[in-house]
C-alpha cells in the first residue's frame, strides 16, 4: 500500500474542549498538535492516526479507513491506549504528563502538558560535535530518573532516542513518546509493526525479545549518548551482531572527552545484554562519578536540578 | 522453469499462527516448504518458523543457481533444521525442545524431490487425479495400515493429531525421502497443513487441485475447509504451484524463471497479511474503547492529584 500522507486538522478547530493551533509533529503512527484548553493554557495533543491504515484527505476531518484495515487499524488503537496507560501510570518530572484521553473524529486522542523547548535531536544537530562531558552527564542523570521511574513501574521504554528526548527550556529533560509500548503487542502485525528506530534498538529487539529488559532501554540510552559524542547513532546493532564495526569511543574521542565518560558509553553498548549496566541506577552511578580532572556532576541530581543547568544551557 | 504458484496461509479459530511456509526460487530451482509447529508443545510456531527459515536461508545460499544434489540438500537441511531447534532449545533452556512438522519440496531439471516428517502433506495432481501424496507419520496412519482402521474411521480418530516424526523435541526425526519424479505439463504439487486435508476429502481437494486457475482455486478450497470445519478450525496453510512445459502458452500469472540473474533469488514467506485474518482477533469492540478510555482517565485522576 503506497504511503500517504495525512492532513492535519486545521488551525482554530475545536477539538473536543481544546482548540487547535498547529500541528507540531507527524509520525508514521499519530500526528501531534499544540492547542489551547479552555483556559487558554497550553497542551499537546497527539492524535492516533497510522498512516498506512487511515487517510485523512484535505478538507475532512474523519479519517476514511477501509473494512479491510478496520481490523488492523483497531488493534493499533489497543496499541495506542497502552502508551496513554503507562503514562497514566506515571507522575514524574522527567517523563511527559498525560491530562486526558477522549474520543472523537472516529479516532482517538492524548493530551499532554505541553512542553516548550526541543529534542535532544535538534540540540545535537546544532551542536554538532560539541556537546560538553557536563551537558552530557547532567542532562542523562536528570532523564535517568524518569527512566528508573518507568522501570520501576515494570515498563520499558524500548524506543529511547534523541528524538524522544525533549530538552525544557530551563535545560530539564523529559522523556516523551512511550508508542514503543505498542511493539510488545505487536509481534505479528506486519503493517504496524517496525516503529523502532534501529540504530538505537538494542540487538534483543530485533532477536530474542523474550530478552528484553532494563538493559535494553540501557543500550538505547547508549546509543543515544554515542550521538551527542560523534553525531550519529552507532551502527544497527542486528548488523553488528553479525559484524561489529563499531570503534570504542575510548579510541577515537578520547580527546575531548573524559576516558570514565566513554568507558561508560561503551558499557551500555555491549551487544550481550548482561554485559551491560543491569540497571538505571548503576548507570547513574557511573554518569556522576567524578572524572579525572575533578569536574564532577552534582549528586544533587538525584534530587531536584540547581540553577546549574539553566545557567548551563543558557549559554549554548 | 515456468510455473504457477500460490500460497496463502490462515489463523483459522486459533488464537495463533503455528504454521509458517514459504517459497523461493533462482533462475534453476525452487523450494517449497510448509511447517505446522505444535501446539500442545511450547514454542510450537517458534519450531515451524525456525524450521522455514532455515531451509530458505540454506536454498539460497546453495541454490547458485542449482542445487548440486537436491535430495542429498533436503536431508542436511532437514537434519540441520532439527538441531537449529534443539539449539534454540538449549539456548533458552527449555525443558523440552518445541516442534513442528515439515514438508518440503525442490523443483529442478524438470524433476521434483521431496521429503516430509509428521502429518503435513504434498499432493501431486496429475489429469483430475492424485497421482501421489505422502504418508503420514501418524498412529492413525498406521493402524489404516495394518487394516485397523478405514480412512472415515481414521478421520474422527480422537488421536488422530498424534505424529510420531517432527522436527525438533526429543527423538531424532524420521525423514522420508520420495524418489524423484518427472514431472509433466499441468501437473500440480500443492503442500499443506493439516488444517486444510483434515476437513477435506480427496475429491474436493483433486477437484480444487485441476481447476484451470490455482490462483482461484486455492483460495475457494481454504474457504471451504474453515466453512467444514466450523468453530474448531486449525490454522490451515497451503502452497500449490501449477508447473508448464517451457513450450506451452501458460497462464497469465504464471512466472518465468528463464531470464533471471544468476544469483537472485524471488521469495515469499508467509508474513500473516491481517487482511485476511478473522476480524474477531484483533477488533475491539466500542465498548471496549470506552473501557480503555476510562480506564486510563481513571488512572490520569488518581494520580495528578
Ligand atoms: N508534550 C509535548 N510538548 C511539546 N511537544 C511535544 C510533546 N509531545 C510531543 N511533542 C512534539 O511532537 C514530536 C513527536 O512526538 P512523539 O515522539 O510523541 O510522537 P511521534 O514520534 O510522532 O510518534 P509515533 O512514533 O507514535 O508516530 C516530538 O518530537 C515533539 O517535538
Ligand atoms: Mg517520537
């Protein structure tokens, strides 16, 4: 089936109690809006809508889904409700809060708090190759915490990527985009199913994904620190299981970075999963551990963020 | 070569998909191979994918662009494809190693070879008629042959499930290797699951099997082995492929294999399209919707206060 893109809703469209304003984003899967509630604050809204099941076409606002793809574009529904449902599960600064969950347009529709800055992705496209140890360490220690909340509610991330990772403007993460929970149900759904970016998938999710656990979110977060240092995401690890091209950070960029902070890179991107960190935390642990020069990352991360940060990302 | 080929697999009433098959072909030869992973066993559909996968993956890497030795290929494949399974037993540490039954069959030089373990079978359909089919590996196999039991007794036989050769599990497979035949003009090799024989009785599966157009046929054939066998239906899978002599003027749909490259390769694995899975499955219901919506409003509640 030929790939099509949806339209948007239009500017000014009342959604439900929400008015839309524009549309921030649009997936393969769904398309996020920025709109307003009735007070006036602002939400995102992000609206199920896989593209290869549901043509929205100009001027319509339901979307026009065959009875072939009724089946299939249901069950991706059910897909959707479990991302609303481990956010739901969720209240923590680092990881994005859902604020309601309705129905309409024969779709449905997840409204976030809204969050002013940009991914991590865009941060490191205009950073290029120069993304300092301490924005590294400080931004990662601080989206940890989300991420240990999220294993500590037993669900994994599974789709960890720069992209995924939005940047507030006062430099605080938090991590966005829980889609990926979708996969897990979708084993046998061919037309729904690649939603995972490759190179940041871990190797037990091509593979043996009755392997998957806290370490794979770990090597995604691997891979998503290999970017903020080279640019790029590794090679995709089913291609390096079968020949592993990847050169140790230690080795190449062991001039402009700490050899503690690539050692620990290179940790979390260890093909054999249970060569790598086994926990969020121990990675924390590792991230604010005093490097050589005796710059260290603040404990206090744990915690709450200090002005630090702001201060930090102020100047970039 | 030139043949007609068509393969279509269906979940039936199950809740899964235990069967997986698939075809490949180079400009010389062409596999087909269908798997039925057992389903009071773990891991069944894991035994019958293993087992496609492997067999495709050993065709195309020998298979440039002929097989050396078609049968010789068939039993290391068969035999490699049962250690593939017992390793990924032994990997995961399963008590017992999952399985699956198999048939398989290669098309060159104008002759077809096959071999099968357990009760999937291969049909040849030479003028309205079935020239051969393979035999099962089954208890009630045997007793029809030790004139125990006649074909309608063994057809509601309550063992009639029980195969005493597969892939994978903990006895060493009995392969059985068919000699080569020639085949003719028309001829027909279709291999199945028992999901589709089972519910079927011969004269609608050579009828099925003679139609002019397979395309069609098989189709019409899986749609009435589900309407038999009503609400208990397997998951029932089939390959048939229509072979033509170079000289004739064949079908429409018919595929030539004359002028590919040396070292490429056309396969279809049986991917499980939804399209033609029963709605049932995977819809849900606007009840359901609300429910989930609720559900998670519910949740969003609780905890932003
Ligand atoms: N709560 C939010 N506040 C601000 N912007 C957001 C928010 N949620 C999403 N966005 C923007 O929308 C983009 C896409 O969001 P998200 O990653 O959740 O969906 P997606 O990748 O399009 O989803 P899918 O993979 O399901 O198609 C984000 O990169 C971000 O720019
Ligand atoms: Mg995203």
């Amino acid at each position: 089936m030929p790939a099509q893109t949806n339209c948007p809703l239009p500017a000014g469209f009342q959604l439900d109690q929400y008015r839309i304003e524009r549309q921030l984003s649009l997936g393969g899967f769904s398309i996020v809006y920025l709109a307003h509630d009735r007070e006036g604050s602002p939400v995102a809204i992000k609206e199920y809508l896989p593209n290869s099941l549901a043509l929205r076409k100009e001027g319509e606002f339901e979307p026009q889904v065959s009875d072939e793809h009724m089946p299939a574009f249901r069950y991706g529904m059910k897909c959707f409700f479990e991302e609303g449902r481990s956010l739901a599960k969720l209240m923590h600064p680092n990881v994005v809060q859902v604020l309601n969950f309705f129905r309409a347009n024969g779709t449905v529709y997840m409204v976030m708090k809204f969050e002013r800055g940009r991914t991590l992705h865009d941060y490191i496209q205009k950073h290029r190759g120069e993304v300092s140890e301490r924005f590294i360490r400080i931004v990662f220690t601080r989206m940890l915490n989300g991420l240990r909340e999220v294993h500590a509610h037993k669900l994994l991330h599974l789709d960890i990527k720069p992209s995924n990772i939005y940047l507030r403007n006062d430099g605080t993460p938090v991590l966005l985009d829980f889609g990926a929970a979708r996969q897990t149900l979708m084993s046998d759904q061919p037309i729904l199913k690649p939603m995972y970016t490759p190179g940041f998938a871990s190797p037990e999710q091509f593979e043996h994904r009755d392997a998957l656990g806290p370490w794979s979110d770990i090597y995604s977060v691997g891979a998503s620190l290999h970017a903020c240092i080279t640019g790029n995401a590794p090679q995709r690890s089913d291609e390096r299981v079968k020949d592993d091209t990847v050169v140790p950070l230690r080795r190449t960029h062991a001039a402009h970075y700490s050899a503690q902070l690539l050692d620990t890179i290179d940790w979390c991107l260890k093909l054999d999963p249970l060569a790598r960190p086994q926990s969020v935390y121990s990675l924390q642990k590792s991230l604010i551990r005093r490097d050589e020069d005796g710059d260290a990352v603040h404990a206090g991360l744990f915690g709450d963020l200090g002005a630090r940060l702001k201060s930090f990302i102020g100047r970039t | 070569m030139k043949f007609t080929i068509y393969q279509e697999s269906r979940i039936g009433q199950r809740k899964n998909n235990q069967d997986r098959l698939a075809y490949s072909y180079s400009r010389d030869a062409l596999l087909m191979v269908v798997a039925d992973g057992m389903g009071g066993h773990l891991h069944g559909e894991v035994a019958a994918h293993i087992c496609v996968q492997f067999v495709t993956e050993a065709f195309q890497r020998d298979a440039r662009p002929m097989l050396r030795d078609p049968s010789l290929f068939l039993s290391r494949v068969l035999t490699n494809a049962h250690n593939a399974i017992l390793d990924y037993a032994f990997d995961k540490n399963l008590d017992e190693a999952p399985r699956t039954t198999v048939v398989a069959c290669i098309v060159q030089d104008g002759f077809a070879y096959w071999a099968h373990a357990g009760d999937s079978r291969l049909y040849v359909v030479r003028q309205g008629q079935i020239a051969m089919h393979t035999r099962d590996h089954s208890r009630v196999q045997l007793m029809m042959d030790q004139g125990l039991l006649n074909a309608e007794e063994a057809a509601h036989h309550p063992g009639r499930n029980r195969v005493y050769s597969c892939l994978g599990g903990n006895h060493a497979p009995q392969v059985e290797f068919s000699k080569r035949l020639p085949l003719r003009d028309g001829d027909v090799l279709a291999l199945c699951t028992d999901g589709v024989w089972g519910p079927l009785g011969d004269a609608a599966l050579t009828a099925a099997l003679s139609a002019p157009d397979i395309m069609q046929a098989v189709p019409a054939l899986l749609d009435r082995a589900e309407g038999i066998a009503g609400p208990s239906c397997d998951n029932l899978s089939m390959i048939a492929m229509r072979w033509h002599d170079d000289a004739t003027q064949p079908h429409a749909d018919a595929i030539s294999t004359r002028t590919m490259a040396l070292d490429n390769f056309t396969t279809q694995l049986e991917s499980f399209d939804t399209s033609r899975t029963p709605a049932s499955r995977y819809d849900i219901s606007d009840d359901d919707i609300e429910k989930a919506i609720a559900e998670i409003n519910a949740a969003i509640h609780k905890f932003s206060k």
